[in-house]
C-alpha cells in the first residue's frame, strides 16, 4: 500500500507526498516550495527520490530545483512543457508510464488549464494526480486550452473507477461548490457535500481528496453534457 501525504503549502496549494513503503521510494507530486516538503519527507525518515510536474506554473515547479540539490531526485514532467520546465530530467506523455517501486503511474495527456499538462494515474492503486485539471466540484481554469478539451479531460476522469482518490493541487472545494450551487440548486448529493464542506472549512480542515464517484455527482463540469454546457458554466465561473 502508497501512503499519500498532504503538504499545504502557498495560500492554497497541496503537495502531495507518495511514499512506498516496500522499495522506500517517496515521490513529491508538484512541489511549489522546497522547505516544507523536504520536512515533511525528513519528519518520516523519508527521502524524495523523484518529483512528479502536471504542468509548468510556477505553483507547481517553484521547488524542484531546491529539492533535487538536497536530495539528487529525478525529476519528471510533461514533454510538450520542456521549454519551460528547466529541471526535468525526463518527459513523458500520454501512454508513458513511470514507477514509485512496483507500482506503476500511467500518463494522461489532459491539456486544457495549460497546453501541455498531465494526469499521473495509478490504476492498480485507485488514486490519480491531477494537478490543476480537476478540483473537487471544480475544474481548472482554461488558460491555454479550449471548452471542447476539458469537456473530453472531464469524460475520461468520469470514465474511471469511483472509488479511484483523486489529489488535486489545490483547496478551492468551498468556492467551487458554491458556485455549483448556484448552477444545480436541486443535487441533494451537493447540498449535503457543501454542508459538509462548509463545515470542514469553517474548522480550518482541508477537503481534498475527493473520488470520481463523489465529483460524478457533484462536478458541475464533469456533468455538463456538452461542450457548450461546459464553456458556458467555466465562463459563469470566471466572472462569479
Ligand atoms: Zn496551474
Ligand atoms: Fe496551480
């Protein structure tokens, strides 16, 4: 079994922390800073032997290079963003896999938020790592991308297992959720999530992860129907 750790880091960021306890491998998915989570990993005995990049904000990147000087990490990202990653020390894309021990992560393209970004999907262990793609009752915004690729990212992550545990990089849970109020005022399955996430919030507690079962029912990007639905509720979004 992976163990996932939480790092909250910035004003709303989360580094995730993969360790594996049978072959020791840690991998830091993300990493914006390099302090906190070289603490986290060190407070664990833990030594980060890779990081795993989604896309090349700076929120994302800012602490590979400080942390590959501490501990000699490999570090990997997406090809179509090499130009500016300057750290990486491997690209992969869609259909790649890379490894934390024995288990393996496939990749997703899923460009949308930005051009290039990827997915890190680890089937066998039901967890994915989906960067700025998809948030709980969110989806990330489209900076270098169009509706109608979201729309397709937002099908394939349905597609997946419920039970699949889903690490986004970011706590935008109550924001999200209240503007899906806003859109589907009738899901009772999001009126007692957002209780509940208003809750959560109000006790400083985090709400991320999510699964794929919980945002099929509660993603009002992940149900639009169309293209247009979608486009139509992100632009909303933007403006709220
Ligand atoms: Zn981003
Ligand atoms: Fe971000």
């Amino acid at each position: 079994m992976l163990e996932v750790v939480r790092i909250p880091v910035l004003s709303d960021n989360y580094v995730w922390l993969i360790h594996d306890p049978a072959s020791g491998d840690t991998v830091a998915v993300d990493p914006a800073v390099a302090e906190p989570v070289l603490d986290a990993a060190r407070q664990r005995g833990w030594t980060i032997g890779q990081i795993w990049n989604t896309h090349w904000h700076g929120d994302h990147v800012g602490g590979n290079a400080a942390i590959k000087a501490a501990t000699g990490c490999t570090i990997t990202g997406p090809a179509a963003e090499a130009a500016k990653i300057d750290t990486l020390d491997r690209t992969v894309t869609e259909g790649d896999s890379v490894r934390i021990g024995d288990h393996v992560a496939q990749v997703m393209a899923v460009p949308a938020h930005t051009a290039g970004h990827i997915a890190y999907h680890l089937a066998d262990d039901g967890i994915i790592f989906v960067g700025d793609t998809l948030f709980a009752m969110g989806c990330g915004r489209l900076f270098e991308g169009t509706p109608a690729q979201m729309f397709a990212n937002m099908q394939r992550f349905a597609a997946l297992p419920d039970d699949t545990t889903v690490y986004c990089a970011h706590e935008y849970t109550q924001s999200n959720g209240r503007f899906a109020l806003t859109v589907e005022p009738d899901n009772a399955v999001l009126r007692a999530r957002m209780e509940a996430v208003e809750a959560a919030r109000a006790r400083g507690e985090a709400t991320v992860p999510t699964t794929i079962g919980l945002e099929r029912d509660t993603n009002i990007f992940m149900r639009a129907r169309d293209v247009a639905e979608l486009a139509q509720r992100r632009a909303a979004k933007d403006a709220a």
